[in-house]
C-alpha cells in the first residue's frame, strides 16, 4: 500500500467523521443559500452557529443528552 493512497483514506475517513459530527453544517447552508436564490444576506460561520445553538437549546427534544 503507498503512502497516497494512506493520506487519502485518511482524509476521506476525516471527512467522514466531520461530517457524522455536523461539521458541514455551514458548508451545507452556504450552498443552499447560493442556489435557491434567496434575496437576505448570508449568515457569516459565526452567525451560523450561533443561530443552530440557540435553537437547539430552545428546543432540546433532538438531543440524546
């Protein structure tokens, strides 16, 4: 096996797990944003995560703890 192809699943098994974790949340959002044509600003990353914490600690049902 060559060290490529080591870093590769290696990245790809972190992109993975990024992923699971929600770590593309913002990426997702942005893209959204671009192609649906909404006419509002975007959210910078801050404001994002800011906003997604404070509706889940508003409505807490979708957590496990």
């Amino acid at each position: 096996m060559s060290t490529g192809s080591v870093k590769d699943g290696l990245r790809g098994f972190v992109r993975f797990f990024r992923d699971v974790m929600g770590e593309d949340a913002y990426r997702k959002y942005v893209s959204f944003h671009q192609s649906s044509g909404c006419t509002g600003p975007m959210l910078t990353e801050r404001e994002f995560w800011k906003d997604k914490m404070d509706r889940q600690d508003s409505n807490p049902e979708g957590r496990c703890c």
